[in-house]
C-alpha cells in the first residue's frame, strides 16, 4: 500500500500553525476542481489519500456524501457540490457513484467524467441489471428487514478490500454506508458520458463489481481505460495510481 508523503503527515500533526507556514501550493494546469462521489458501504473519509495527494499538487477536491436512499438523492447531493465550485470540474465516481455521474455530469460545468471501478449505465439500465449481466466472483451483500442492503462485515476484507490490513477494513465495515432496493432498482435517465471525455480505472482483482463488465462498460462509453491490480477498493490500496488518472482527466479536459 503506497502513502501520502511525509509533508501531509507533518501538516497533519502540527496544525494550522504550521501549514500557515508552508509555501504556496502549486497551481495546476487544466482543470483545477475535482468532485468525487463515493460508492455505498464506505464513506467520504475514505477517499483521504487520493485527496491529499491532488491536494498537494494544487486541486481543489470536494468529496460527495451521498445517502444511497434513492438515485434522486444521490443526485441531488453531487448538484449541490458541483454548484459550489468556482470553475470546470472533473467528477468521479466509484462504484454506485458511476451511476450518479453519469446523470449529474450533463451540465457545462464538468468537463470530463472519471470512472473508478465504477458503473457506467446508459438511459434506461439500472445497477442491479447490469450486475446481474456479468455476476461478480462473490456476492456478500445481505439485506436487513427494510430492505436495505450492507456488506457483510464478515466478508468485507475477503470481497470488498483484500488488499487492504484487516484492522483497515474492519473500521471500514463498521462505518459503511448502505444502499436502499431503490437505488439499486433505478433506472439512470442520464449518460453524460456519451457527450463527454470519459476515462476510466479497471480494478482488475474486484470480487465485487466484475473487472469484465468495468471493461465492458467503458469499451462501450469510449473511456480511456487504466487497468490496475487492486480489489474495489483500489483508490485506497492504489492511490497514486487512481490519482494519475485524475490528474490525466483534469489536464486534458476541455
């Protein structure tokens, strides 16, 4: 697992104080806001290392929270953050995310659309169809009495984040986010990603969602594709690595 460099430990453990004292970050060419919105079963936290380190370079990086209680929502909540940016945006998704995106990413303000072992429905498909299309290597998720679905926490490290320490995930399973049948269930009225420069991160150890459909769907969109060896998580356990296409999307973008 790679880290964040020592200069964000040390802003982190000093304080204010000492980032005051810092030089000024550098400004990035290209497109300068970042918005991410998250899967189900983790939280925006997660998203730390690939935060600080397009911070470090200059971006500005707004993390979604979305509530997964219907795709509405989710939406909603991504049109709220990217109203708050100053500027074009490079949105990402990840997992459900994807699915978000490709129906918030249709206004002007973003300029390309970043897929991280993510969903990438066209008008008219939904998750559960396109999971079902291409069935995942394990299939972990339970369902609670409303309905609502979690990952198992039994089996979050083996399915969801392999690549990652147990005592990570542990935290991660016990802070999860769950998902309603009605996201699931929603069809996306939206694909912005067919008007829109799209690229993409295959996770190509993903017992979660099928590395053959991630391929599948971003074949069809026209993304271009970073194929990486890592679990769903791999923004965590490959952060450089999901931080360079980003940073790709944002320098190119138009």
């Amino acid at each position: 697992m790679q880290f964040v460099s020592t200069m964000t430990i040390a802003l982190a453990i000093a304080g204010p104080a000492a980032a005051a004292a810092t030089p000024a970050l550098p400004v990035p060419a290209g497109v300068k806001n970042v918005v991410i919105v998250p899967d189900a079963f983790v939280d925006g936290s997660s998203w730390r290392l690939v935060h600080d380190i397009l911070w470090l370079k200059g971006y500005k990086v707004s993390i979604v929270q979305p509530s997964h209680t219907t795709l509405d929502d989710d939406v909603a909540a991504t049109r709220k953050v990217l109203f708050d940016q100053v500027g074009p945006v490079v949105l990402v998704g990840h997992g459900i995310g994807g699915s978000a995106i490709s129906i918030a990413g249709a206004g002007d303000k973003v300029k390309a659309l970043v897929y991280v072992a993510a969903l990438q429905p066209a008008v008219g498909e939904n998750a559960r169809q396109l999971n079902a299309s291409m069935p995942p290597a394990s299939n972990s998720l339970r369902t609670n009495w409303l309905g609502t679905s979690y990952f198992d926490p039994a089996r979050y490290h083996a399915d969801l984040a392999a690549d990652l320490p147990q005592n990570r995930t542990n935290i991660m399973a016990a802070s999860q986010v769950p998902i309603t049948q009605a996201t699931l269930n929603a069809a996306s009225w939206g694909d912005a990603w067919r008007d829109k420069p799209s690229y993409a991160v295959v996770a190509t150890e993903d017992r979660y969602l099928n590395p053959d459909l991630q391929r599948w769907m971003y074949k069809r969109a026209g993304a271009k594709v970073t194929e990486v060896k890592a679990s769903h998580a791999v923004y965590i356990s490959k952060p450089h690595e999901v931080a360079n296409v980003i940073e790709q999307a944002a320098l190119n973008a138009r």
